[in-house]
C-alpha cells in the first residue's frame, strides 16, 4: 500500500490560540495534531469517528 502525505488544515472557525489541524485525506483514518505543538505526536481516528464527532461539535 503506497504511504499518503498528509493534507493538514485548519479550521476557519479556530482561534490562533487554541488551533488544531486535520489530515482527512487518507481513507482509513483522519489525523488531529496540535498546531502550537506538531513534535508532540498526532492522534489518529476512524473516519466514522470522526464524522460523528464533527456532527456533535455542531449541534453545541
């Protein structure tokens, strides 16, 4: 299987102090990492996960 660079983006709805950045471009996980702190390591989720995840962020 051939290795797919991540494609980090931030939302439009983030603050500069308190920002994340996500790599959705992978079909078998999205990547979630720490703007302000990138050498601490990326948490890697089910794009299910995400989605719902996504979906109660909005409704709050």
């Amino acid at each position: 299987m051939q290795r797919v660079t991540p494609n980090w983006r931030t939302s439009s709805y983030t603050g500069t102090e308190n920002c994340v950045e996500v790599a959705d471009n992978e079909p078998t996980k999205v990547m979630v990492r720490d703007t302000k702190t990138r050498s601490r390591g990326i948490m890697a989720v089910q794009p299910a996960a995400w989605r719902e995840f996504v979906e109660f962020a909005k409704a709050r």
